[in-house]
C-alpha cells in the first residue's frame, strides 16, 4: 500500500499492538512530527 502513496512511508512501532500514540507516545509523534517538516 505504502508504493502506491506518494510521499507516504512506513513507521513500524515494535512495542505497539492497536494503539502506537498511546502505548509508545513519543515515538509516534515524534515519527509524525519528523514527516510533517519534512513534508510540508
């Protein structure tokens, strides 16, 4: 799915079941934060 989004990229959260922005918090956002600089 990934290939077919332009821009997209993917982010694999090891310790996360359902819920990466709650059960790791600061990797998610920081993932976030890092693709909204560089994207926008």
């Amino acid at each position: 799915m990934r290939e077919g989004i332009p821009g997209s990229e993917l982010v694999v959260f090891e310790r996360s079941g359902h819920f990466p922005f709650v059960e790791e918090p600061v990797a998610f956002f920081g993932a976030v934060r890092d693709w909204l600089e560089r994207t926008c």
